[in-house]
C-alpha cells in the first residue's frame, strides 16, 4: 500500500483517508529528496534541481552549445572511413551467416 503524505512540521499528515488499525506501524520514504538535494550524485559543483525553472535553464544552455562543423576535408574523410567500416562489417555479417549455413560436421 502506498500513503502519499506531507509533513505539517509536526507529523506527517495522509494527504486522503487511510484505512489502518490504530497503532498500526508504517515506514515513510521520502520520494523528492534527490530532488531538494543541490549537488545529487553525478553531478559534483554543478546544481541540477528537477524543479521546471531549472530544467528550462539546462536546456536553454544546451541549445546555446554551438554546433560541431567539419571542413570539407575532414567531411570526406569521414564519409570514407564510415564507408570502410560498413563494408568491414557486412564481410563479417557475411562470414557469420555462412558459418550458419554450413553443414554441422
């Protein structure tokens, strides 16, 4: 059973009803505590709440990361490493499903 509930400074107060025995004991969990945490881990001296104002700054960062471009060289040097690779990889592809195909001996 989960008992969502907030704390009045006090005591921690169900948020609806609850059907329970008197005296009955119970464990409590805080759920948003990573989020209150301002330095969660992962993320040492760089403050990453989850509340919608800090997610909208992460993200207006991020797009301000300007875009990677390659000169012309380095383009077709890349197209043609990529080229070699796929090739190296359907010869392999290829090996495997012949060895599939075989024969068992």
């Amino acid at each position: 059973m989960t008992i969502s509930a907030h704390f009045d400074g006090q005591v921690f107060v169900p948020d609806d009803p609850v059907t329970l025995p008197v005296g009955r004991k119970v464990r409590v969990e805080l759920i948003d505590a990573i989020d209150d945490d301002i330095d969660p881990p992962g993320t040492q001296g760089d403050e990453q709440r989850n509340d919608p104002e800090s997610i909208a700054r992460w993200i207006a960062e991020w797009r301000s990361i300007p875009a990677a471009h390659m000169a012309a060289e380095e383009e077709t040097d890349w197209i043609e490493y990529r080229r070699q690779q796929n090739s190296l990889q359907e010869s392999k592809m290829d090996a495997l499903i012949e060895s599939l195909n075989e024969p068992a001996r």
